[in-house]
C-alpha cells in the first residue's frame, strides 16, 4: 500500500512557522497538535482563570497560582486540541484551511495521538495538585463539558456558546481557590467571559464559514449570516454589562467601573473595524481581530487587580 508523503506544510493560522517548520516530523506534528504554534489559544484560555484569582482579591498574594494557571492552560488547552482533532479527523480532511493538520494529513497516528494526549493530561494532573480540593473538584467538573465540545458544531448553530463555557472555566477556578466559595461575582464575570468567548470566536469562525456549509458544520458565523457584525457587537456589550454588574458587587463605585473603558474601548475597535464581508475580512484581518484578544485579555485582567486588590497599609 503505498504511503502519503509527510506534508512540510504548516497551517495557516500558525504563528511560529519558521520554528515549528524546523522540528524534527514527528516532534513537529506533536507541537501542531497541541497548538503550540499558536500560543493566542492558551492565552485565552489562561486569561479569564487569572481574572478570577485577580478580582477575588489573590493577584498579589496567590501569584503563584497564577502561574500555575498558565501552565495549566498551555496542557490543557493542548489538550482538549489533541482530543478535538481525534475527533475531528473525517471533517478536518474535508477544510482546506485544517486537511493539513497532524492527524488527517498523516504526519500523526491516532495511537500516538492518544499517547500525547495521556502525557498532556499528566501535566494537568500536576496542576490539579496545586489548588485547594474545594478548587480541584471545579477543576475536575470541567471534563464533562470539554469532552462534549467536540461534538456540539455537529448539534447546534451556537457551538461558540460552549466553547464560552469551556474556554472560561479556569475563572470559576481560579476564584474558588481564592474564596473557596462560588459566588455572585464570580457567575457574572463567567458569565461575561462566555459572551466574550462567543465574540471572538465568531470573528474566528468567519475564516471557515465558506467551508463549513459546504460540509454541514454549523457555527455562530453562518447563523449570523449578514449581521455578524451586529451579532459580535451584541455580545461583546453584553459582556462588558455583566463585567460592569461582578465589579459592582465587589466595589459599588463608579470609579471601580472606569477600569473598564479600556478593554471596553479594545472590544469596539474589534468590531468597528470587522469586516465579515469581505474577502480579506473574512481571512488575514478577522484573524488579527481575533488574536488581539489576547490583549483585551490582559486589559480585563488589569481591572480586575485594580477593583480586586486591597492595599492594606
């Protein structure tokens, strides 16, 4: 039986091709299906958990958690790429944009696939053992969600919304940890952060959209249709209300809620200058949209340390 050639090629999302372009075939495959060529997908992953420790008042004394966080995320969210593209092999060989991924191209077996997989997770594990056994068990009642995540494109048009509770998760975590309690806050600042999620993953999905009616996938995007543009702007003012409703809770100020205006402001420049219909809109400039998160990210963490700290004399 003759052998598919091991692709060079590296998809086009990836941010480090010249670096991951040099490894070694199999090592190469392994770092693309963790995503490690794309570190914007750790950060936002990290970024809400971070957000949660920082306005449950722990930035300053738990700032070692929030590495751990980091770390965290980088495994995790390798993770729950491994898994995804296990899962996704079939559709991910029918996208032009993901048929040059590890798995569908060749360069990955599913039996080494799984075996990274295991390895991620031990990382994770290690992580698990860091937080306190009330955090451990809101870290551990992720698992449900993210591994029905795969499968959620295939069932509904809003697929963005569960990737919004997944890709937010470490917040509940990070906050339990800290207060060792779920509280109000806590569920509005989630709550935004999956608005968010829905946000910049439908910016995300705009490059797919072609593709994915194509071969059946549904998506935020597509159901959107014409007014993406109205639709990412909703829930991004959505989540900056709820994010002004959790700092609310910790410090009923008017000035606490000013620490918002920049990533208030960041989140209107995104979609003020979005444009879903066109051809370099739906591609190179959505992608740039969607990796600025990663900056509105670390502007919401700032207010969240900002209403979050106490400084005591």
């Amino acid at each position: 039986m003759p052998t598919r050639p091991i692709p060079t090629e590296i998809v086009p999302d990836s941010e480090h091709k010249g670096l991951v372009g040099r490894l070694p075939p199999t090592l190469r495959g392994l770092a693309l299906l963790a995503r490690f060529d794309r570190p914007i997908g750790w950060w936002l992953l990290f970024w809400p958990g971070a957000w949660g420790v920082a306005l449950a008042g722990g930035a300053v004394q738990r700032w070692d958690l929030i590495l751990w966080l980091l770390l965290g995320s980088i495994a995790m969210r390798g993770a729950g790429c491994v898994f995804n593209d296990i899962v996704d092999r079939d559709l991910d060989a029918q996208v032009a944009r993901t048929r040059a991924r590890p798995i569908p191209s060749g360069l990955v077996t599913i039996k080494l696939a799984w075996i990274w997989l295991v390895a991620l997770c031990l990382i994770g594990l290690a992580v698990l053992l860091q937080l306190t056994p009330f955090a451990a068990i809101v870290a551990l009642a992720s698992l449900a969600p993210v591994a029905a995540y795969p499968f959620m494109k295939r069932i509904t048009w809003w697929p963005q919304a569960w990737l919004g509770i997944v890709f937010s998760w470490a917040l509940l975590v990070g906050w339990s940890d800290i207060a060792g309690a779920l509280d109000t806050p806590m569920w509005l600042l989630y709550a935004g952060s999956i608005a968010w999620v829905i946000g910049y993953d439908t910016i995300y999905a705009l490059q797919d959209r072609e593709d994915d009616a194509m071969i059946g996938i549904r998506s935020s995007a597509l159901r959107m249709g014409r007014h993406v543009k109205a639709g990412v702007g909703t829930v991004y003012v959505a989540a900056i209300a709820l994010w002004v409703a959790a700092f609310w809770q910790i410090r009923p100020d008017p000035l606490a809620l000013a620490a918002l205006v920049p990533v208030a402001l960041h989140l209107a420049w995104q979609v003020a200058t979005l444009k879903p219909d066109t051809h370099d809109g739906a591609g190179t400039a959505a992608l740039a949209r969607f990796r600025a998160n990663r900056f509105a990210g670390l502007l919401m963490f700032l207010a969240c340390v900002v209403v979050g700290t106490t400084l005591h004399p």
